[in-house]
C-alpha cells in the first residue's frame, strides 16, 4: 500500500514539474505554404501548436479519440481519417479501443461511416491482428502505452523492448517494456552533479540488480532509485512481460555507459 501511495505521490509531483509537449506540425506550411499561407499558419500554429498543445486539459489519447469521431460523424473516411487514427495509435489507443469505439460511433452516425472507418482502421492496426496476442493483452494491463521497438538502443538490449516517450520536457519520462526474457546491459548512468534515474514498476514482473548484490524482484507499485555511477541492469522475468516508468533526474553533463550483457547463465538463475 504503501509503495502504491508512493507511485501517486510521485507521478503527480512529477507531471506537475513538467510543462506539456508543444507539438509542432508543418503540413501546413509544407502543402499550402504559398498558396495559401494565413490557413497553413492557423493549421500549424492554432490548431495544433496551442489546441492539440493543451495536453494539461486533454491528453493526446484523448484528443485523437474526439478528432476520429468527429471525422468518422461527418463521413470523412479519406487519408485525413487515416492519419488520425496513426496519430491515435502513436498516443496509446490499442486495436480494441477503437474497435469499440467505431462500433459505438456506427450507432449515433451511420452503419456505412462506421464500415469506411473500419477498413483504414485494420489496415493502421495491421501489426495487432491478433487481438488475443501477449502483447496485445500485456497493453491491456496498463494505462501507459507500450510505444514502439526500441531500436535505438537495442544493442544494449537483449531481447525485445519498446519505448513510449511520456514526458520529453521538465523531468523526462519514458515507459520501457520488456518481452519476456529481456533486459539491458550492466550500465552506469553518469553526472558531474545530481543525475541518477527513478524506476516505477507499472506492470508485468521484473528484476533489477546493482553490481556486487542479490538481484532484486520488481512488481507494479515497487519504485528503484539509482544513483549516479552504480552499475546494474533491469528487465523481465524469464516468464513475463515487464513495464516500468523510467524518470531521468535532472543534473549537469549526463550520460551513460553501457557495459557488457548479463548473463545468460547468471540470468537463468532467477527464479
């Protein structure tokens, strides 16, 4: 209970701390720019730099969810509609969620509007097919999306993870998800002054393990904090998907080193 009580405290500090992500959008300017550029500049500028911005009012999740019934209501069921529901699922609405969405919209504004969307909508969730999928039901677990493979640090990984950035401004905030069996490299996050990094276990089971000590095991609600220039690795469990929130706490001159893999042997030794 009390780690949970925690996990609260420390999200809403956190998202307090943190000035919302202005997006920045070019469509605009990129394909009216000339021709007409005061109805680019509210495109770019209003619409999405400051309404879509208002992410303190309404998540991305939610706008999309407004926008695409908006569009699927009035019939538009071209390339705008599709772009959206890429957009809604970038923002974290999995197959499901706009399965039923579209099912109730078909209802209030039309059977065939409802079909139009759905055509756009399987080819988006393409990837998700098969909704009994593990990973479709792990997403189902959590309200943080799983986000997309993490390629840019998959050589320090082994196994399959995903990044969902949540918070790039103020105190950066990440959810990282393992597949079952992955984890990181022995690493050490580095700072001349303050630096470090919070880990807030949000579903799935895990393992984290500082250098020279027992590894440890990770539930939702249980929180790590790392200091700066201790080496260890995190990741799943041999037999679960893992998730965790990754804050990264502000200092001067970050960085991190990555070391050498963990063991298969000294990871199979977990339990």
């Amino acid at each position: 209970m009390k780690k949970k009580v925690l996990l609260i405290l420390i999200l809403l500090a956190t998202f307090n701390m943190a000035k919302p992500e202005k997006i920045v959008q070019t469509a605009g300017r990129d394909q009216l720019g000339d021709f007409a550029p005061e109805f680019a500049r509210l495109n770019d500028d209003i619409l999405f730099g400051e309404v879509w911005s208002r992410n303190d009012i309404f998540s991305l999740r939610d706008r999309s969810l407004v926008t695409v019934t908006c569009l699927v209501a009035q019939g538009i069921i071209d390339s705008s509609l599709e772009h959206h529901l890429l957009a809604a699922k970038q923002n974290g609405i999995t197959r499901t969620e706009i399965a039923e969405a579209l099912t109730q919209i078909g209802f209030y504004a039309g059977w065939p509007k409802a079909w139009g969307a759905f055509r756009l909508a399987t080819k988006v969730w393409a990837d998700e097919a098969d909704s009994t999928s593990a990973k479709a039901q792990f997403q189902r677990e959590m309200i943080f999306p799983i986000g997309e493979p993490n390629e840019a640090y998959a050589k320090y990984f082994v196994g399959n993870s995903y990044l969902a950035p949540l918070v790039t401004s103020g105190v950066p905030i990440s959810n990282v998800t393992f597949e079952p069996g992955c984890r990181n490299n022995w690493h050490v996050h580095n700072a001349e002054k303050g630096g470090g990094q919070t880990l807030i276990c949000v579903a799935g089971r895990g393992w984290y393990q500082e250098w020279g000590k027992p590894a440890q095991e990770l539930n939702p609600g249980d929180v790590v904090f790392i200091p700066t220039g201790v080496k260890h690795w995190h990741g799943a469990s041999k037999d679960s998907w893992f998730a965790h929130l990754a804050l990264t706490v502000p200092g001067e001159k970050l960085s991190n080193e990555w070391l050498e893999p963990v063991s298969d042997d000294d990871y199979n030794k977990l339990p």
